[in-house]
C-alpha cells in the first residue's frame, strides 16, 4: 500500500527575484517556499510556503490564491484565497485542505501566487508541486480505497478503485446496491455515493480488472453509523461516603459494534485523574469507585466512537448523594390490633429516615413514617388494625440530613393479627314446609357485611325453644363447614337463635321467630321484568314492618336450590336483584317479606326472567276437525308453566298456502325465515288452546302450524301439519247429480245394451225373416200365407171400447175379459181359453169377419182358408210359455157396423185380406216369431 507516502515533504529550490519598486504599491513578493505533504487517516494535504524575509519584516497584509488539481484534471479542483498579515518572526505559513477523494487514488498538485493586500498586482504562479498517488505505482493487483472505512449516516462517501498498468477497470460496484455516480478513466474507477443510509450492517464495494485471473478482483468493507449521544440521567451516589456509583443512560443506537461500538471512560477534575472503574451497561450503564477522603467531586464521563465523541459532568458534595443500603432481616411482635415491625440497616453512622409500606386486605396501600434508629435496628408501631387480618409491610429509608432519594425496598412480609371475639351477628334465614303434626324448618346462615369473625370460625351453634311456655332450649353445634341445617318442631311458635364461635369467644346470637302454624292464604303471582343488569323487584310499602328480605333460589330445577336472600331497610320498595348464577331462559321465584321483631311476614310473590328466551317447544296439535270452509285446531297438551324459558304470551296459527295478499279474515300476511309467505292468526291468551280457522276453500289442501310465542320471541323452525278440507254438501249433490248419477245409468245401459235398444230401438221385423213362415206353408202365387188356424194370438186388442163391446161371438168365448190402462192408452184386451177348441160354425144367424190391419205393412195376404177355422188352444198352464201383451199403435175392426147383416161367406169373400200385426214377439205355438 505504499505507506512510505503517509508523509512527504518536497524541498524545491525557488529562484528569487529581486526587484525594487519605488513605490510599495507595486511591490510584488512571490512564493519563495513551497512544500506539500498529506495525511492519509485524515485524508488531507497539508501545505506549507514563505515569501521571504523582507515581506515578514515589512509585516505586510498578504493575499494568496492556492489552486488544487489531480492528475486527470486539465483544470483545478478548488481555488481558496487565503489572507494573513505576516510578522516578523519569519515562520511559515500554512494551509489544510480536506480531499472528497482518497488522496491514494490520484496525484494531486498545488501552487500559489501572492500579492500585497494594498496592492493590485499579483506575483507570478509557482510551479506546481505534486504529491503523487498510488495511479502512478505498479500495483500487484486492483486496489480500492479508502480500504476500511466508519461513514456516518447520511454523509457523501467517494470510492475509488486503482487498476494495475495496462488494466482498464471493468466493474466497480456496491452490495448492498445503492445510489451511485460512477465515473472512471479505464485506470482509475470512482464511485460517488451521498446521504448514505445504513441499511445492513455493512458495505461492500467490488472492483474487476477486464481480465479474470485472481489478481484481477479487489473488496473492501465499510461500516455506516452514528456518533454517540450525549449521555443522559448522569448523576452520581454513595451509600456509605466511599464508594461512589455513577450511573447513566446509554442514548440511541449507533449501528456499530465491537472494536467500533462507544467506549466510556470516567474522570475526576478535582484530583485531575481517571476514575479506576469499569463501566457495564445493561438497561443502565454505571461505574463504581473509592474516592477515600474526597467530598466534593468533579466527575466527567466520555463517550467516543470513530465518528465522534459526547461528554457529560456531575460536580456533587458526597454528604448530599447518601443512597441507603436497604433494610434487610424484618420481625415482627403483634396483638389483635398492632403490629410492631423490626428491621436491620447497614448505614452505620448515618441518621436515617424510613418509610413503611402496609398493604390492607381491601387492597389499599397506606404508607407510615418513622425515624427511630437504634445502633443496631430500627422499629415502626402500626396501629388500629383488624383482628386474624393478614397484612403485607415492607420498609425502605433515606438520609434524615439532604434528602437525596429512597433506598430500594427491603423484601415484603406478610404478617397476621391475632384473634379475636366475632363482632356483628350472623345473617340467618328459614325456609317452612308443613307437614303432618308441625312443621320443617330449614336454616341458612352466611356473615353480614357487619359481621366480623375476627379469628377462625370452627362451629356454628343452633337453639330453638317455644315462645309460649318458655320450654327448656335445645340445641345443636355444626362444623364451620356448614351454612344450614333443617329442624322439626310441632305447629306452635318457636324462637330460634344462631351463634358462631372461634378459638376466642361466640358471637352475638342471631334471632328469628317461626310463627305457628296456620292456614295460608294463596298470594298471587306477579310477573317482573329482568334487564341487563339483574332483575327488577318492587313491592308496596308498609309502614308496620322495620325491614323487608326477598328470597329466591339461584338454581330453582335443583334440589337443593340455592337459596338466597337479601335485606332491606324499612324506607326501600324496590330493588335490583342480581346473581352471577342468573341467566336467560330461567325463571326466577322470589318472595317478599315484611319483618318486625324478629318476626317475618310473606307480603308478594313474583316470578321472572333475566331475559325471556323463545320457547323450547311448539305446541303439539292434539286434535283437527274439519268442516268444508274450516279447521279447528286444538294444543290442549301444552304447558306454559315453569320450565318455558320464558313467559307464554299467546300463540300464532300459520296457515298456507294464502290468496293474494292474505285475504283470510282475521288474519295478517307474514314473512317466515325461509321467505315463505303465510297467514298468521294470533292469539293473546296463552290458556286459550283452541282455534278455528274459517274462510278456507273446500277439498283443497293446506298446511297449517301452531308456534307459542313469549317476550323472547318464537322459535325461527316451523313445522306445519298438512290437512284436505271436504267437499261442501250442495257441491256433492250437484256433483251426484252431474257426473254419478249419469255415469250409473250409462255403466246400467252397457250393461242391458240388448234389452235397452229393444225397448228404446225395436227392430222392425221383415215378414220375409220371420219365424212364421218357417210354419207348413201355403202359397198364395208366389208369397206364403199363414193359416189362422196354425197361429192362436194369446190376445186381442180392442182400441175402442164401444167396439169390443159389440163383439158378442168372441165375448163369449173369453173366459175373462180385462180392461186396462196401459201409459194412458185406453184399450181393451180379449184372453182366449187355451183350454177349449171353439168350432166356428156356419150358423144361419148373421156372421161377421174379422181383418187386422197394420199401417207399418204394406204388403197383403189373401186368406182363402176358412174364416171359421177355429185356431189351436194354448195350454196356460205351461210355465215356459210367457203372455206377451200386444197393443196395436192403431186400430183393427171386429164387425163392421155397417155389414152387420152380411154373412160370413160374404163377409169373407168382400174382405179376406189379412194384414200382419207384429211390433214385439208373438208367441205362436210356444215358438218366437
């Protein structure tokens, strides 16, 4: 690294110049001496020159304009005027200039011209003289400099690397990469950094030659922080006037460590030496030392790290710093109601004054003073404490003569009082169930705000005697593990008194009287509303009783319950009652009593919530019936008693699905959680467990639920019933009516399509087709005739009754002639005897003829056979042969008035056409036609 140039001195010979001027006004004094160095830890150049003695003689005010260059500047770098008035001592004057640039890392030059200050003409330049850099050695490799550095934070820095002859410098950069101006000439690189941050513990810079050999690299380190702070918090103490502590606080952080982190350093201006400590720093930086017989200090602490140094003084008399040592090894002497510590000091000599610090059972802290010193200890009396009460005391003290500060605190101890005789009486309570012959009686007991135990409560007494009579007291002892036990006593008044008992004495006795037994009367319950903070109760004062209790159960579905319960005074009528036990959806029982000589009276009963929650179940629906336009629901099952979590207030029937806008009277339109649309129906009675939903439409299917609600609300799940109402009645009438009476006759016409179309439809017969002419026949030309005689009618028709009345031949045949009304049609039917063969013979009285005419026939038989002919009978009495009643739709003659005296050859031969008459089957001869 060529430290032979850490200093330099160049000794040139300067040819001087004499010249006289007949004024001094134009007087020149040139530089006579020139000579430059340079410091290179400081980075300086240091120039020292002279002008000669005879301008030191004429103790001239002098100018002189100094020029810096380096070597690759064609112009200079800095120019400074620099004024001084010589003197006649002759010494050489001087001039410090601080480089931004490594003065390794170029050569640099000076020169100097002069002039008197009264003058206008300056002397020539000196030549320049040139400190050289290391650019013009031959290096073995590239080198950067500065080579190690400290930079503080937010200050310029310039690198610079140097590359060997006949190198050219490739890279020159910074890790971790910052802001940079990078300039070089091929030798020499440069690297301007400004406001440098510290951003990781250090800086590297690296530089590369253009070639990749080993010596082609180079890398140098540098550190960024901070100068020290000033320390703050100096000051200085002794305990015992010859050891004196001196503490401070460190300051900031300065980002530099080991060798370059802060060194303190401690010394005395009085006694004019360094203090002979060793200073440790923690959370506090401090340093101890013997200062003898010395009482007044002058003591100054120096911090200092490579960029900068901070200092800080304390002058202090020694008498005035006292910091006692603290008290150590305390005991204690106490009563029921005192406490007398004791405590040892290691201040011997010094006049103390002590502080003691008594922590109370509530919390409280009271301090009490004290400068009793005795040569060995010291001693405080604390008094008007409670008795078996545990107290915490600790002590710590300061010089008596200029107060300086408080020693530390000795170590805490906790102390306890001695017992004493409980003080106040116990809170005592009953509870009365009747039974059969008396009564039970179970007493609770707690402590009364007023009641102290004053030591340790081992058992707890019970007696009771009777009021009347004044009967000999019974009583019983329970453990301090107790809070109630249960009695039996028979109906009359009983007084019962509690006592609690430590190691010292009982307690006063607390009195209550049990009334005899009687008959109650039922008080009606009272509903309350809870809040936020407990539960409401208030009741009506009576000027009678000096006192009120409530009661109540914290856990009313347990047995045991709980039971609690609250005084009053005689002036309260209401109260808040709170529990860490309560909590929503719970109903809460409570009791009101007035009370009066030890005598309690139940006066109200109320019952709430903390808060009303829903209710846990929905109500069961027991029972529907149904009518066309209606349902009526019934719940009858649904309790709303007790174990509800909250009061019931009524219900809400849901029905759906709803008309438009939820026209069902009665009813609003409302929104369930799962936005399914219903009509709601509420009821404001909660015993009221029966409702009909009316205006519904018939045979048509709903859904409908029942939900409780209370001052919780109701349960956000709804679960619906689903029901069909019937078809109304005329509805069912027209519908038998329209569609079954209908569909029966046409399933009944399907059924008896023969016999239907037969009767409605008949087929008229073709005489071709018919079974008549299946009979012997007899030709008549070429159509076939039946015989009279081959076909007996069973019946003959008369349509008019005064004709058949003139039919005297064939009414004489008839075994029974028959009138009858066949649809309104008058007609008269002639039964022939189908038991006797009738001959019709000529007789010589007048005969008639009988034709049968039918309009439905057209064609005509000739009858040539005998008119007279009687037909063959039908037996009647045969059972397969059935009577077909023929009815003619017109008419046939018997016996034509007009031909009454014709003969029956005549009339037979006049009229012997025979027409066939046939609209249903006839039977003939026990055959169909």
């Amino acid at each position: 690294m060529m430290n032979h140039f850490m200093v330099l001195a160049v000794l040139l010979p300067l040819r001087i110049c004499y010249t006289t001027y007949s004024q001094q006004e134009s007087i020149v004094f040139p530089v006579t001496y020139l000579n430059i160095s340079k410091d290179l830890a400081l980075q300086q150049l240091l120039v020292e020159w002279d002008v000669g003695k005879s301008a030191h003689d004429a103790e001239l005010a002098m100018s002189f304009e100094i020029q810096v260059r380096r070597t690759d500047e064609t112009t200079a770098v800095w120019t400074e005027f620099h004024n001084v008035t010589l003197d006649k001592s002759g010494k050489p004057l001087h001039w410090i200039w601080d480089s931004d640039l490594p003065l390794e890392c170029m050569s640099h030059s000076v020169r100097i011209r002069s002039k008197a200050e009264a003058s206008k003409m300056w002397s020539q330049w000196s030549l320049w003289e040139t400190v050289p850099g290391l650019d013009t050695s031959n290096n073995s490799g590239p080198q950067i400099f500065p080579n190690e550095k400290i930079v503080e934070e937010g200050s310029d820095i310039t690198f610079c690397c140097i590359g060997r002859k006949g190198q050219i410098i490739k890279e020159f950069f910074l890790v971790p990469d910052v802001h940079i101006f990078n300039h070089t000439n091929g030798h020499v690189g440069v690297l301007i950094v400004k406001n440098v941050a510290h951003q990781a513990p250090d800086i590297t810079a690296y530089c590369r030659e253009s070639c990749n050999e080993g010596q082609c690299y180079d890398s140098a380190v540098f550190f960024v922080g901070k100068p020290p702070d000033t320390p703050n918090d100096f000051s200085c103490q002794t305990q015992d006037m010859r050891i004196v502590t001196c503490t401070w606080s460190q300051g900031g952080e300065t980002y530099l460590y080991g060798r370059h982190s802060p060194k303190y350093t401690l010394s005395e201006k009085f006694s004019q030496k360094t203090v002979p400590c060793t200073v440790s720093c923690s959370e506090q930086c401090s340093c101890s030392w013997d200062i003898g017989q010395q009482r007044i200090c002058n003591v100054t602490v120096t911090v200092e790290n490579p960029l900068g140094k901070k200092t800080a003084t304390d002058v202090f008399d020694v008498t005035h710093r006292i910091y006692p040592a603290a008290p150590f090894q305390l005991w204690e002497e106490c009563t029921d109601t005192e406490i007398t510590l004791y405590w040892k000091h290691r201040n011997k000599g010094i006049e103390l004054f002590c502080q003691t610090e008594v922590l109370q059972p509530d919390g409280k802290v009271e301090l009490h003073n004290g400068s009793d010193t005795h040569l060995h200890y010291a001693s405080i009396t604390l008094g008007g404490l409670q008795p078996y009460t545990e107290y915490t005391a600790r002590v710590h003290c300061g010089a008596a003569k200029h107060f300086w500060r408080w020693s530390e605190w000795s170590e805490a101890r906790t102390i306890r009082t001695k017992e004493a005789t409980p003080s106040g009486k116990l809170d005592i309570w009953r509870e009365i169930t009747p039974v059969l012959g008396g009564q039970n009686v179970t007493l609770f007991w707690k402590q009364a705000p007023s009641f102290r135990a004053n030591g340790r409560i081992i058992s707890y007494e019970v007696t009771w005697e009777k009021v009347e009579n004044g009967s000999k007291p019974e009583s019983i002892s329970f453990s301090s593990v107790y809070n109630s036990t249960r009695i039996s006593i028979d109906n009359h008044s009983y007084r019962i008194s509690i006592m609690a008992k430590n190691n010292v004495n009982y307690s006063l006795p607390s009195v209550l009287i049990i009334p005899r037994a009687t008959g109650t009367e039922e008080l009606q319950e009272e509903q309350v509303n809870g809040t936020d903070d407990g539960i409401f109760i208030s009741w009506e004062p009576r000027h009678i009783y000096d006192g009120y209790i409530i009661d109540w159960c914290n856990f009313p579905m347990l047995q045991p319950c709980d039971l609690q319960w609250k005084r009053f005074g005689p002036n309260t009528s209401s109260a808040l009652i709170n529990s860490a036990a309560f909590v929503p959806g719970v109903r809460y029982d409570f009791h009101i009593y007035g009370s009066v000589a030890n005598r309690a009276s139940l006066l109200e009963r109320k019952t709430g919530y903390l808060r009303e929650l829903p209710p846990l179940l929905d109500p069961t629906v027991d029972k529907v019936e149904l009518t066309f336009n209606a349902v009526t629901l019934s719940w009858d099952s649904y309790h709303t008693n007790k174990s509800q979590s909250g009061f019931v207030r009524g219900y809400h029937v849901y029905v759906s699905p709803i008309p438009e806008d939820c026209s069902l009277k009665g009813s609003t339109k409302h929104v369930l959680p799962d936005d399914s649309v219903v009509c709601k129906y509420t009821i404001e009675n909660p015993e009221e467990k029966r409702y009909t939903v009316k205006h519904l439409l018939s045979n048509t299917e709903y859904k409908l639920a029942v939900k409780a609600y209370t001052g919780g609300g109701e349960t956000p799940s709804v679960e619906f019933i689903r029901i069909s109402t019937p078809f109304k009645s005329n509805m069912l009438y027209v519908l038998v009516l329209l569609v079954i009476v209908p569909s029966l006759v046409a399933a009944i016409c399907r059924w008896k399509m023969k016999w239907v179309k037969e009767c409605c439809c008949p087929v008229i017969p073709s005489p071709n087709k018919s079974k008549v002419l299946s009979f012997k026949e007899f030709k008549i030309g070429s159509e076939n005739v039946l015989k009279i005689s081959d076909c007996i009618p069973d019946m003959l028709a008369v349509d008019n009754k005064a004709k058949a009345q003139k039919l005297h031949p064939w009414s004489q045949l008839s075994s029974m002639p028959i009138e009858d009304k066949i649809d309104g049609h008058n007609s008269s039917w002639i039964y022939l005897n189908g038991n006797e063969e009738k001959d019709f013979t000529p007789t010589p009285t007048p005969q008639t003829h009988i034709w049968f005419e039918n309009f439905a026939y057209s064609s005509h038989l000739e009858v040539k056979s005998d008119p007279y002919r009687i037909p063959d009978t039908l037996e009647a009495s045969k059972p397969e042969l059935s009577v077909v009643l023929y009815e003619p739709r017109y008419y046939f003659d018997i016996f034509n008035e007009d031909d009454a005296a014709s003969t029956p050859r005549e009339t037979a031969g006049g009229k012997t056409s025979l027409r066939y008459i046939s609209q249903t089957d006839v039977h003939c001869l026990g055959r169909r036609l």
